[in-house]
C-alpha cells in the first residue's frame, strides 16, 4: 500500500521508494530506507500534504512524492 492510503497515528514500515533517482537520493538522506519504520502524523487539506515522523524527524511530503512510497502496516 502507498503512504496515503494510512491512517494517522499508524505504524508502518517501508517497503520501496517507486522514484526517480534524484528524489530517491533526497529521500535516503532524510531517511527513507528499505525497513525504517516511519509514522503517519498529519495530512493536509484533501491529502495534498503528508507529515511522517521518521527517526525522531518530522518531515513533509508533496501528494505526489506519497503515492510512490509503498509500506505495510505493523
């Protein structure tokens, strides 16, 4: 499942970042990597916006940049 399809407050662990190598990069150094755990903390207005906590960050993703990212619940 795609990051947007979780609720807040949910757990979940990454599975595959589906980007392109210059976003992929991004990600990794902000912590993005197979098998992190990372929490679905708030949405924006109509999910336009993702805010996740990932080691101890809190970070912001565009709609866009979520549906790429596949995780399963834990």
């Amino acid at each position: 499942m795609c990051l947007l399809h979780m609720k807040v407050g949910e757990m979940a662990c990454i599975d595959a970042l589906n980007v392109n190598s210059e976003l992929k990069k991004r990600l990794n150094a902000l912590g993005f990597i197979r098998d992190t755990n990372i929490c679905v903390k708030n949405f924006g207005l109509f999910k336009s916006t993702v805010q996740v906590l990932i080691n101890r960050s809190f970070i912001a993703l565009r709609k866009e940049e979520a549906m790429l990212i596949e995780v399963h619940k834990i």
